[in-house]
C-alpha cells in the first residue's frame, strides 16, 4: 500500500499507471503522439508535473521542438489529403470502438487526472463521463451531417453539404485533462478533420492516452496528434497557415490573445473564457435540496471549474440559510485525491493557492466578512499540498475583487437582494455569461429568471446547467468569443464548411435517345 492513499500501481492491458499519492522514484517524461505513435521529445526545455496534493513530481512535460511542431502538422496535413475521403460510416466506426475503448480504460484516465491535476477520484471519474458523452454523441454524426438537395430548373439541382476544414487544433486547459480533449477528439474524427491537441502542460496524461485508444480505435496515423508546451507551442499554433481551426478552453487574458491573433490570421476560433455563475435563492425553494446543491456546485472540484457556482444570491429571507450553508461545507473532507471519503482535493500549483488566498484577504480589506475561512486548512498527511477549505465570504458587492474576478478556488461570495427583479439586475450586470441558476419552487418565478436573464446556460433547481452533448456549451457574453459554441450542432458546424454543387444532365442525352439529325428549325 502507498502512505498516503490506495495501492501504489495498478497493471492495465497496456501500462503500469498509478493510484497513489506515495512518491515516484525516478519519474518518467510525457511522450508526445504523433502518426499514431508516442515520440520522446529532444527538447532541453522540461516542465515538471507536480501531484497537487504531495508537489511531487510525477513526471515531466517537454517544450515540444519547433521540429517536432512541424512534424506533428506535417503528420496531420498528410493524413488529411486521404482521410477526408473516407466515408462517414467508417468515421462513426471509428467512434463506436472509441466510446467503448474509454469506457475499458476509464479507471486509468481517471488515476491520471487525480494524480496530475488533484481531483478525487469520484469527480475525475465524473471528467472521463462527460467527455465519454461527447464521444457517444459523435456517433449520431450520419444524421447530423446529412445534407440537401433541391430541382431548381429543368434537369438541372443543386445539393449542399458540408465537408472537413482540414488540420484543426485543441489548446486544453488544466481543470478538466479528459472532459476537454473529448469535446475535439471524436468531433474531428467523424468530420473528417486531423487534430493537433495540445494539453495543458500540467496534466498533460490523459490527453496522451485519449490519443493511443484513438488509435486502438482505428483512427488512422496522423489523424490525432499530441504537442506538449506552453506559450510557444501556443503560438505555433496560432501562426501555422496549415492549422485552419483553434477550439481554446481557459483563461480570459489567454483566450483573448489566441482569439486576436488566430482570427487575424484568417483561422476560425471558439474560445470558452472566464466565468462568474450566480445562483439565486428565493424563499420558497426547498430548502434541503438547494442547500446541498449549493455546497456541491460551490465546492466540487476545489472550485477550479468553469461552471462552478461562485456567487451566492439571497432574495428577502433565504439570507438566513447561509449559516446552514456554512454548517455544510465544514462536513466536507479535504484530503489527497486517492484517499477514501476525500470530498475536495488540492488547487493546481502553490500559485493558485496563494492567489485565492490573496483574494479572500482583500475581500476583508474591503469590508466583506468571511464566515467561513479555508485559508490555513492543515490536511493530515499532506504538508505540502496545494490546499484550500471551502470559504464563504458574506457582505459581497460588485466592485469588490472577490466579486469581480474569477477566483477559481473553494469560494462562495454572497450577495444579498431584497426581490428577484434586484438580483437579476446585478446578474446582468456582471460581464460574464457562462452560467446562472435560481432556486425556486414557483413555475412563473422560474420561468421569469429563464426570460430575463442573459447568461447563456440557465438551470432551474439545477446548479450547474452544462447541457449534455446532444445541445451546445453556449456560454455567452464575456464568457466567450467567437460564432459557434463547443460540441452538440455547434461543433459540428465550426469543424465543417459548407459547399454547393449545382449540377445540369440533359435527359435528353440520356443513353437510348435517338439523335436529332435535323437542322434546328426555332430560335
């Protein structure tokens, strides 16, 4: 057994991986994939991997060569010239072996993601399902590229479908090592694209072993391709004339400067950016369930999630639920993320932890209170990990650092109203779009928040609302640039363009007419 969680390893078909926090004698190095192949990188740049709970290394991450880069497109550009060809019912096969391969190897992309990015191994597991649900709705890919056709005059039509844009890239980020890879992964497969996915260099495994079960899965070399890095591998990216598409997922300054840049460069770019999701709870909500669903949603995943529910807005009474909020979230248990019962795992990088803490210490400078204070948590066994309680800081207002930015940590800033039209006001007010939710059990109230509210993922009694894969990520406002959103209809337009072919067959040059021999005798 290791000292700090499960057993130590644990033999799959294809590797030892492992499942605990123990230290790795000798770590190893992330392999770059590339033509269907793991490529040892020959950089003098290395980036090491840190366990978030322990700051072990537990391996180390190259700066992919500017050789390496180009190979990697060069694999790409030349598997697309045949792959496009393909026809769609050998790509959905593709993605049925795919969905069957990741649910076979799920416990190992889920170690993979507790050991490098922290999470436990419940919430990583919930990582893998909901990328695994992008992949299960890739496979309805026949219906959701069928085309049109239309007789627009005598013998002649005019159809229109789409076709593949060619080499398309993924910039992932840390939060969500699996979940993020997928929503590029298997879209590109069944549109007939060739990828270039490029993980964050803090978690970068699982998007490794994504790319080899894309193999195992039939996808042809070149296909899918791993680069590794950071701002350089960013910027290849971005100025590669090759690279025809840029999906990104993460922070606002870095969104903005892959959107500036890629569109100015002619190429098509989704960028997700920052959030603030807000939740409102009137007084006639069940109580029970929407205090447990606040804690879950503020708290899960050591907040470090896109749509997790930061904001906590009371209208008139439901004020006096935050103590029981508070009373809750203290049940919680913030350990390793291998260890039995852990709730809450660490923050990414001992940078994180030292900025959320920073902001909780200007929410008090600026006169809020913190009801609940997270900040010197000590976690038996675990030192030196990057950890964070869950905090709660009451007498919020916007303006307030603590209101204003995304702090991406174990953080509920509360903000008190006195009616629903109040808080919808200060909602809309706020520069992000991603996600809002409102605690209600009226109809009418519900259906009110829905109307007016102007983020772009509403939940009702539901506190975090990303809609499954069948719809679209539609985060909006500040939340997100570009024209068309992640995965569902959306990504299937973003990664496919369309054309048009109008077409003119005489029938009277069919086979079997008789030829006219005659001097034409009309005008």
């Amino acid at each position: 057994m290791g000292s700090l969680g499960m057993p130590v390893g644990r033999l799959t078909a294809t590797a030892l991986y492992h499942t605990s926090h123990a230290r790795i004698e000798n770590p190893g190095t992330t392999k770059g994939y590339v033509n269907n192949e793991f490529v040892e990188s020959k950089t003098t740049k290395w980036i090491d991997i840190h366990d978030p709970a322990t700051n072990y290394v537990v391996s180390r991450c190259p700066q992919s060569t500017d050789a390496e880069l180009k190979a990697a497109v060069d694999a790409a550009e030349a598997a697309f010239k045949t792959f496009k060809n393909t026809s769609i019912l050998s790509r959905q096969q593709i993605a049925f072996n795919f969905v069957k391969l990741i649910r076979e190897h799920w416990d190992e992309l889920a170690a993979s993601i507790t050991l490098e990015q922290g999470k436990t191994v419940a919430d990583a597991r919930g990582d893998v399902l909901r990328g695994l649900q992008v992949a299960e709705a890739a496979c309805s890919i026949t219906s959701e590229l069928t085309g049109s056709t239309l007789e627009v005059s005598k013998d002649m039509e005019t159809k229109m479908y789409r076709e593949p844009l060619g080499v398309v890239a993924a910039i992932c980020p840390f939060n969500f090592p699996a979940m993020i890879p997928l929503w590029s992964i298997p879209l590109s497969i069944v549109t007939g694209n060739t990828l270039i996915l490029k993980p964050s260099e803090r978690d970068p495994g699982a998007a490794v072993l994504l790319a080899d079960l894309a193999r195992q899965a039939g996808a042809p070399p070149g296909v899918i391709n791993v680069v590794h890095g950071s701002a350089p591998t960013v910027d290849f990216i971005l100025d590669d004339p090759r690279i025809k598409a840029i999906s990104f997922v993460g922070s606002d300054k870095a969104g903005k400067y892959i959107y500036e840049r890629g569109t100015a460069n002619g190429k098509r770019v989704q960028a997700n950016l920052g959030a603030k999701n807000h939740a409102v709870v009137v007084p006639d909500a069940n109580k029970n369930s929407t205090l447990n669903a606040i804690v879950g949603a503020a708290f899960g995943a050591a907040g470090q999630r896109c749509m997790a529910l930061s904001a906590l807005v009371t209208v008139g009474e439901s004020r006096e639920w935050v103590s029981e909020i508070a009373e809750r979230a203290k049940q919680l248990k913030v350990s390793g993320g291998f260890v039995e019962g852990t709730d809450l795992g660490p923050v990414i990088t001992p940078q994180s932890k030292q900025r959320i803490i920073d902001i909780i210490e200007s929410a008090e400078k600026e006169g809020a209170t913190i009801l609940l204070d997270g900040r010197n948590i000590k976690v038996d066994g675990f030192p030196d990990g990057n950890f964070v309680g869950p905090t709660i800081i009451t007498g919020v207002k916007p303006g307030m650092r603590c209101y204003d930015e995304e702090i991406f940590g174990p953080v509920l800033v509360v903000v008190e109203t006195e009616t629903l039209d109040e808080a919808i006001e200060l909602i809309n007010r706020n520069k992000y779009g991603n996600g809002s939710a409102i605690f209600t059990n009226s109809g009418p109230t519900g259906y009110k928040f829905q109307k007016e509210i102007e983020a772009g993922q509403v939940g009702i009694n539901v506190p975090i609302p990303v809609p499954l894969p069948m719809f679209s990520f539609t985060g909006n406002k500040g939340s997100f640039l570009g024209d068309l959103n992640f995965y569902g209809k959306a990504g299937v337009m973003f990664l496919t363009q369309y054309k048009t072919v109008t077409s003119h067959w005489r029938s009277e040059d069919a086979v079997g007419n008789k030829a006219d021999v005659h001097m034409p005798t009309h005008h």
